[in-house]
C-alpha cells in the first residue's frame, strides 16, 4: 500500500510546533495519524518517500501519545522507506539527527525499532534498536559503531530518543537528558537498501507504538539536555 502526499492526512493534525529552522535537512518524518486501522503511512519530509505497509502495521488511538492524534503500532509488522536515488539518509561524516517516541510493550529486549540493512557487516546502513538489557543503542557504519543510552527502559512507557551527531561528536538523549556522547569516528555511507520502521534485519520485529520518528542529515539538533516536543513536530 503506498501514497507520496500528506495532504488528506496531516489535516488530521491541528496543533502543530513552530516552524523548523532545518526544514530543508528533515529527510524523513513520519506522524504516522490518521483513524484507528489505517494502514497507509506517509513520508511528510521534503525527500517524500514512498511508504509501504507490510502486515499489520496500523494507527492505533490506544496508546497513543497526548496531544499527537494517533501513533503507528507496528504489533510485529513493519513499513519500508523505499529507497530514493541518491540515497538522502548518506550523512557520511557529517551531522545528523535521528530521533522518535517509542512506547514498547511485551519483551523489550533485542528488538527493533528502525534502521537500515543489518546489525553488522558491509550491509549495515544506521539503526536504533534495544539491545538484550533492554537498553536503547544506536548504531551506524559498517564497522559499527554503536552508542548507548545507557537506561534500561520501561515497557508501557513513551520515551523521546535521539541521537545526535554534532561535529563529529555524537550525543544519546532520553527524553530530553543526556545519557551518554561518543567521538569515535564513523560513516554513514551511501546505499541502495531500503529502510524499515518497525524492523531491522536479525532481529525480532518492535511490538508497541511509534510516534513522530524524524531523521535530519547535516543538521545535528542537539548537544546538551533539552525539552522534547509536547506537540508533532513542524511540517515547514
């Protein structure tokens, strides 16, 4: 199931935040609205990329988050970032943020929550996952490179993670508090694979709910502890 515009959906939305000052770097932002059962997602970034549902990855209104007008819960399914020429997730050595709200329910441990390719090898792409301590990582490269968030999270919980790179430093964030900064080097390099949101390739597909999962290449929003958004982000 696939559609390229947002219009008939993101009118759902009626609060916003203000503006985004790095509109121009948001390569994929996904809010994931719409009624209870829909199962057509929709790439609201300037990239556009197409989205297509695989199982039972529906909007749900229970649990939701406050204020976001219904989460995306993959129940062991998935959606797939078709692949765009030119690759708009390379950030090679440069900035980058990679953030979303994840309320995971069941077993939290080594499962999913999106990425590129798998967890190691010349295939890997970039993914935030849990790992078997039912910790956030991160992890990008082909060597790879990986940064805790240090936390073992909650099940039943909405969490804000982000990880930012600023510099050639990259920072972990839970909600907002710095977890955890790395300077080890690495590249986020070109490729042709698709990106899946709900799933990465060797381990167990997320269970629980997603909310406004956005990617920003060469801009790195964060460096220190920050407020997360009360409201979806800015779409302009």
């Amino acid at each position: 199931m696939r559609i390229r515009h947002a219009s008939s959906l993101s009118s759902i939305r009626f609060q916003r935040s203000a503006s985004d000052p790095h509109w121009a770097n948001v390569v994929l932002l996904l809010g994931y609205s719409g009624v209870a059962g829909n199962t057509v997602f929709v790439d609201e970034s300037p990239i556009g990329h197409t989205i297509t549902t695989v199982g039972s990855f529906v909007t749900t209104l229970d649990p939701a988050k406050a204020g976001f007008g219904g989460a995306g819960s993959p129940a062991g399914d998935y959606l797939i970032v078709e692949f765009k020429a030119g690759d708009p997730f390379n950030a090679g050595t440069g900035d980058y943020t990679f953030e979303t709200f994840v309320r995971a329910t069941g077993d939290i441990t080594n499962i999913s929550i999106f990425g590129s390719g798998g967890l190691s090898g010349s295939g890997y792409h970039w993914g935030l996952r849990f790992n078997s301590g039912g910790v956030p990582v991160f992890t990008a490269g082909t060597t790879p490179f990986a940064l805790s968030f240090v936390d073992t999270l909650s099940v039943d919980t909405w969490y804000h993670l982000a990880a930012s790179r600023v510099s050639g430093v990259t920072y972990a964030f839970i909600d907002g508090v710095l977890k955890g900064s790395s300077s080890t080097a690495h590249t986020i390099a070109g490729t042709t694979t698709d990106a899946t949101i709900g799933r990465l390739t060797g381990i167990p597909d997320l269970t629980g709910a997603l909310e406004e999962t956005r990617i920003t290449v060469g801009v790195g929003r964060y460096t220190a502890t920050f407020t997360p958004p009360a409201l979806p982000f800015a779409r302009g």
